[in-house]
C-alpha cells in the first residue's frame, strides 16, 4: 500500500503553551516519515536539497489520534471526502528518519536547533478551558495520504473541538504558536505559513496565509 505525507494547520490559542520539541514523548509508531535519497520529483537523485524537499514515504499505523478514535474523525470529516482514514499518527521529532546518514543528521539537526520542530500545543485557543492541539499524517482505506490539525478538549473522553486535513501536502509539518495564533508550516526557515485564529464574536475559526 503506498504511503504519502501530510501536513497542516494552526490554531488559534489565548496564551497557548507549546510542548518542546526535545520533551515531546516519542509516537508508539515512530519514526514512520521517511526521507528517501530521491528528488521531491521522486525520479532523479537528490544531491543538495533540504531533507523535507526530498522524496517522502509515510507509513502511518494508529487507529486514533490524541484519545479520539479514527471512526469518530471519519464523522467530522467533509461529505466530499472519498474515503475513510484507516491510519493516522501524530507527527514528534522522532517521527523523521532516513537510511541515508548525511540526511539523518540534517533531520536531527534541524530537529534540535530550530524553534519551529514542534507538532503539539496546548492553550485556551478558544479563550476558555484549555484545549490540545497536534499535526499529523493520514492514510485512507484507499491509499491516499494527507496532513491534519486536529484540537480536543480534556474531558475523560476528548471530544474534538476543530478538525482540518489537506489532501495536497506532503512533506514536513510543524505546529507553533506566537501570539493570538498557531502557525503550520512546511519547511524550517521559508516563508510559507499559514495561521488559525478563533473569533470570539462569531465563535468560530478561521484561517490566514501569514506567509512571506
């Protein structure tokens, strides 16, 4: 079954505290991101591009996602989606790899020194109680992969309080938050960001490109 990658989104959080990197406990299935010796094309031999440009496989293999389990997300997902997730992981630091040693480095060097390696954030993003929120990778049952942002709640069963996912990204994903928003992005000092903020007059979010 092929394997693709995902990213995703930012949240909206009043105060919101992001959980290090270097703290943040290891997934049950990592590493399960793998960045290959070929071209983002996956055709010709990557030589002097960043680790997430290159060609990436993902094998996510959980069938839940901070306590919510994969049935429940398949409720909240859009009518138009043309299949049910069967696996999804949260991405951490220890989600990356590579056979390749010289890119193993750059992975744990970027993992180490960059402020952006986060992939989860706690906060009131609502300006309430206070919510959790983590970026990650799918599969569906038919194969297709993607990236999502998923916030649940702290009761004894979380509930979901925001739900996103793309279908188009594939690559490196992180989740921060600065300010009165939490940022996504696809690679460690570009410009492409994309921000969620939450309207307290309308209760709902919404999002922003940030970027460059």
């Amino acid at each position: 079954m092929s394997r693709s990658i995902a990213v995703i989104a930012a949240v909206f959080g009043l105060a919101s505290a992001p959980i290090s990197a270097k703290s943040q406990t290891p997934g049950p299935h990592d590493p399960f991101v793998f960045a290959t010796s070929l071209s983002g094309d996956g055709v010709g031999i990557s030589k002097n591009e960043a680790w997430w440009l290159r060609f990436i496989v993902i094998r996510p293999m959980g069938t839940s996602v901070s306590g919510v389990s994969l049935a429940s997300i398949n409720q909240h997902r859009p009518g138009a989606a043309s299949s049910e997730w069967c696996f999804a992981d949260v991405l951490t630091p220890r989600s990356f790899t590579s056979n390749l040693r010289e890119v193993q480095i750059e992975i744990d060097r970027s993992m180490a020194d960059s402020e952006s390696a986060n992939f989860a954030v706690s906060g009131p993003f609502t300006g309430a109680e206070m919510l959790d929120a983590v970026v990650g990778n799918y599969e569906t049952c038919h194969g297709q992969q993607g990236a999502f942002l998923l916030i649940t709640d702290r009761s004894p069963t979380p509930k979901i309080v925001y739900f996103n996912e793309w279908e188009d990204w594939k690559g490196l994903i992180w989740l921060r938050q600065e300010g009165e928003a939490l940022h996504v992005g696809s690679c460690f000092g570009c410009g492409h960001v994309e921000s969620l903020f939450y309207d307290n007059r309308r209760s709902r979010f919404y999002w922003e490109n940030t970027g460059d």
